[in-house]
C-alpha cells in the first residue's frame, strides 16, 4: 500500500504526520520524501544514509552533420525544447521532459541522447522503516522528472523487499503536487482549522478527489480556529482520521526535529488509530469521487 500525505500549502504539519505515521506503522514500511524542491523529512527521520547519486534527464545531443534540417523533431516538440529555423538546429535542455520522441522521430538518426543532472536520490534506513529521498538540483527548474525517477526506485524497492510507503508530497495543488499522489492508494490531506488552512484545503480537495481514491483528512492544530473544516468533510464525505491538538509541547518537539509521536502516550495512540484508519480506508476499496458542484 502507498500513503500519500499532502496538504494545500506549505507549514501545515504534513511532514510531521509522514514521519509519525511512519514511526507507528507496524508493517514493512519506506518513508519517502518526493518534495524534492525542500527535502525536509529526514529531520525527523533521522536516516542512517546508505547511498547517494546523482539523477538524469536523458536530453538531446544533435548531430549536425547527419541533420537535413527536415523539422520533424521541432514538430514533435510539445515543449519547444528543439527548434529548427531554415538551416539552424538549438536545443534548450533546461525546457526538455525527456520523453525521447525527438530521437523517435529523426529519419537521420542524427539525435543521440545526453543527460542534464536534475539532482539527486539517496536512501538509507530510519530504524525500522527505510527511507528514500529526492533533491533537486538548485537552479533546476523541473520537479516532476526527477520525482518520478524517485517513484521509480520506490517500485524496485517495493518489488525487491515488499512492505509499504509513506510520501511526504510537495505542498500545493500544483502539478508536482498531483504527479506525487498519482500511485498511491490513499490520499491525506493535512490541514489546519484556519482560513488560510481552510482554503487551502478547498483547493487540495478539488485538486485531489478528481483522481477518484479514497481520501481523508488530518486536522493539525486543532482547536485553533473555527469549524468550517469538519463543516465541509461533513458535506463531501471526507473523513477525518486524526486530530493533533494546537500545543506548544508538540511545536517544541517540531522545532528539535522530534517524531511527535513518540513524545507522550496519548499523541502515539492518535497515531495508531490514524494508521489503523488509513488501512481501513484504503482497503475499503471505496473511492471518494468528486462531487463538485
Ligand atoms: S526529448 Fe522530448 S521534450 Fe526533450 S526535446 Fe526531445 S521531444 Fe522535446
Ligand atoms: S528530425 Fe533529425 S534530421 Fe530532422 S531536423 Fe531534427 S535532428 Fe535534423
């Protein structure tokens, strides 16, 4: 099983809730961090690292004395990352996906592919769990290529040794955000009962339920602010699995990189109950489709 926790902006406490939920389950599980612009779950985690290295995005390198200067690449190009004008070939590898249709395409085989460092991947063991991580390159615009190379050594691990994952996403409703829950077989959305987290919560829940798998709601900082939150998973059907209380000894524990589960009896049994839940709602094989107005 694949949990994906994500939220509908930044500071709501979704990578606290991956580390916690992480340190409870009580499978086989890999914390994998796919917020590849601000990798940050590892200062829970605490990983013991066991490798490292660097990522690619495969990128065309043109042979112009094969080209015929025939267009066909720049046809294809969606992203207008190879362009020809008259008897001039340029590549703008900083816009490239990588998707080789230019290679495809050449009748002259005059593309071979080259590679652009997107960042890297590292992985590593956090006691029980293991643990795998993407950063990008600074500079680097794109997350998306690098997060699915990410996603990919999370299916070989998975195939190799089994067990389960826990995604911290990247916060937003944008499209690292969406590509990050895409493989995963429950959603949480991480919130917090303020207007801002309520908002933002509005737009995670249109942005996420369209993908048709069940999905729950965590509310962070609960007891601050109003209801509105639990007024609206009342009227969509989202349930929400967990309350972590508004508490300074939880923000103390947060600041010194502490697993908040682990800091009192009570927060570790919310925890509990929160994987318990998630199991079940994953398994309930019972999708929470949108129902947008
Ligand atoms: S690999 Fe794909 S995205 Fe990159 S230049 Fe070729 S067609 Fe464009
Ligand atoms: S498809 Fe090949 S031959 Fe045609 S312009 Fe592009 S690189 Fe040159």
């Amino acid at each position: 099983m694949i949990v994906a926790v994500a939220s509908g902006k930044g500071g709501t406490g979704k990578t606290t809730v991956t580390a916690s939920l992480a340190a409870v389950w009580d499978q086989p599980v890999t914390g994998v961090d796919l917020d590849v612009e601000e990798p940050n779950l590892h200062l829970f985690l605490h990983p013991a690292m066991a490798g490292c290295e660097p990522a690619y995005l495969p990128v065309p390198v043109v042979d112009e004395a094969r080209c015929t200067y025939c267009g066909a690449c720049s046809e294809l190009c969606r992203f207008k990352a190879i362009s020809v004008m008259g008897q001039l070939l340029l590549t703008f590898p900083e816009m490239c996906h990588g998707c080789g249709g230019c290679l495809a395409v050449c009748p002259e085989q005059a593309i071979a592919p080259g590679k652009r460092e997107l960042g890297e991947i590292s992985w590593g063991r956090a006691g029980a769990a293991g643990f795998l991580s993407g950063r990008l390159r600074i500079s680097e615009a794109m997350s998306p290529p690098l997060m699915r190379l990410v996603k990919a050594r999370l299916q070989q691990m998975l195939a190799a040794g089994g067990g389960d994952a826990i995604i911290d996403a990247p916060p937003g409703v944008s499209c690292p955000a969406v590509n990050a829950v895409l493989d995963s077989d429950v959603i949480l959305l991480v919130t917090e009962p303020t207007p801002f987290g309520f908002y933002d919560f509005q737009l995670a829940w249109e942005a996420f339920s369209p993908l048709g798998k069940p999905l729950g709601a965590v509310v962070n900082r609960a007891g601050l602010g109003n209801d509105a939150i639990y007024q609206f998973c009342r009227e969509k059907g989202v349930p929400v699995l967990a309350e972590i209380p508004y508490d300074r000894a939880i923000a103390e524990a947060y600041a010194r990189g502490l697993i908040i589960a682990g800091i009192s009896g009570r927060l570790q049994e919310t925890f509990i109950s929160l994987r318990d839940r998630v199991r079940h709602l994953a398994n309930s094989k019972a999708p929470r489709q949108a129902a947008h107005a």
